[in-house]
C-alpha cells in the first residue's frame, strides 16, 4: 500500500512546479519564487512517504523472516522430540556426552 504523503507530496511537487512555471512565464518573480517552495515542500513530503513505505516494507520482511525462523525450529524440535522417543537409551547417552563434555569444560575454568 503507497503511503498518503507520496500521493500528497507528488501533487504538491506539480502544483509547484505549474506555479512556478506560470510565474516564469508572466513575470511575477513572487510566483515563481513560491512555486519551487511548493515544489520543494512536495518532493520533501514524497521522500518522507517513500522513506515510509521502505520501512514498512523491511519491517514485514523481518516479520515474514522470524515466522518462517520460528516455525523451522519448532519442525525441528519436533523431530528431536520423535527421535528421543524412538530410542530412549541413544538419547540418555547423548545427553550422558554433553554433560560430560560441559562437566570438563566448566572443570577447566
């Protein structure tokens, strides 16, 4: 979805720039002058929705990554889980290892 500021900010930035065009071609240098200000007000106002939209759209990217994150991990704790009850005594040795091996990693310390 297009943020409400770039539709606002490109319809400001061309009135500015048919102000600023008519001030030109009449000789009115304040309506000129105002022109590239209402020109320059809607470009500012376009970046800032663009800037929003960008963000926005990172944001469901990073949203969309953690889901997909999440849900990895609990398919994968799942099949620890089946895996431990197939065969109880390979995960109590396996479990009996990494004990071991952190009882001699703390043991060094």
């Amino acid at each position: 979805m297009v943020d409400t500021h770039r539709i606002t900010g490109a319809a400001k930035d061309l009135a500015g720039k048919a102000q600023g065009a008519i001030g030109d071609l009449v000789g009115s240098h304040d309506d000129s002058v105002k022109g590239r200000l209402h020109e320059a007000q809607g470009s500012a106002e376009n970046l800032y929705g663009q800037a929003k939209d960008a963000a926005r759209h990172v944001a469901d990217e990073v949203s969309d990554y953690a889901e997909d994150a999440y849900d990895h991990g609990k398919r994968q704790l799942h099949d620890v889980h089946e895996r431990s009850t197939e065969w109880p005594h390979a995960s109590l040795v396996v479990a009996g290892l990494v004990g071991f091996g952190l009882g001699l990693l703390v043991a060094k310390l």
